[in-house]
C-alpha cells in the first residue's frame, strides 16, 4: 500500500533533517536512501496502472526496502552490510521501472 509507504518515510526524513549525528558521508547517504524512499512511495500509487501491476509492485517494495533499508541501516546504526544491500535493491527499482514502461 503506496501511502503506507509514504507514511514509513515520513519518520525517517526527520532526524535526518534535524540533528543527523554522523558524519557528512554518512548523511548523504541518509539522504540518498531517504530521497528514494520517498519518490517510491508516491510512485506506487501508479502501479495499478501497469499492465502487471502484481510484479511491478513486488518488484518496486522489494528493491525500497532493500536499497533505502540498506542506506538507513548503513548511515544510522553504520552497518556496512546495508551498503552490501542497497546495489539489489537499485536492481530491482530499475527493473520495476523497465516492467512498467513495457
């Protein structure tokens, strides 16, 4: 559901854009894992428009959780094994872009 979605990200936007305690790299990360939550969540409200809205949906959750889980987990709690996620989770966001334009 694409507004709880948004709902998710919104708790997320705020220590980022008051008191982040990392460091600049650290931040920009956030940032970055944030900025894609966000504009995910608002383009799931399109998917029951594709022509497979199932596996584009799937595919558009999947790889939000795994690419802004990735950077939150790495930028907050400096997990490096969240980095090691976020390249999947940019796979399947590119994928699900590819299976909605087709």
């Amino acid at each position: 559901d694409s507004v709880k979605a948004h709902e998710d990200a919104w708790p997320f936007a705020e220590p980022g854009a008051h008191g982040f305690q990392g460091d600049v790299g650290e931040k920009r990360v956030f940032d970055t894992g944030n900025r894609y939550h966000l504009l995910h969540s608002v383009a799931l409200l399109a998917v029951p428009l594709t022509r497979r809205p199932m596996l584009v949906g799937s595919l558009m959750t999947t790889g939000m959780i795994l690419f802004s889980g990735g950077c939150y987990l790495n930028a907050v709690f400096e997990m490096r094994s969240g980095a090691q996620m976020a390249p999947f989770g940019g796979t399947l966001l590119i994928a699900a872009w590819l299976c909605a334009a087709l």
